[in-house]
C-alpha cells in the first residue's frame, strides 16, 4: 500500500519511540494545529518517502505541508510560520 497525504493538513511522519514526535504532537494540539499521524514502521512505503526527503535518512519527526514542502524535525514556532 503506498501512503497519500490528506490535502489540506500536515502530515507528520513518525515513530512509536521517537521522544521529538511526542513533543511536536503535544505542541501541535497545544496550539490547535490539525495533523495526520503517520507512523513510518507501521505503514508500507512512508519509511522510503521520509527518506526520499531526508537524504536517505529516516529522520523523524518530518512534517509533509499541504504545498508538498517538507521540514524535519521543525519546531513548533517554524510550523507556525509555515503555515501563516
């Protein structure tokens, strides 16, 4: 199954042991910005994506903005600002 990213939201692409995606989810609905959780390990063909745009690296968290840009490990203020 290959992933498709809601139009619209940012997707964030994470892991179930990765600390940095805990705190960006907490900040995230702390501040009421909606997001589709994407756990890489879990759904076929995200682990190559988030390599695909981190220089074969599957660094997480990566945020996927609905203008298909992509951040990694941003923090809240930088999601903020993108999405102004």
């Amino acid at each position: 199954m290959d992933f498709v990213p809601n139009t619209g939201t940012i997707t964030m692409f994470t892991t179930n042991w990765c600390g940095y995606c805990k705190r960006l989810k907490v900040q995230l609905d702390k501040a009421g910005i909606g997001y589709t959780e994407v756990n890489i390990e879990e759904i076929d063909g995200t682990a190559e994506l988030v390599m695909s745009l981190n220089d074969g690296n599957q660094t997480v968290p990566t945020i996927l903005y609905p203008d298909g840009s992509a951040a990694t490990n941003p923090s809240i203020t930088q999601v903020q600002a993108k999405l102004a």
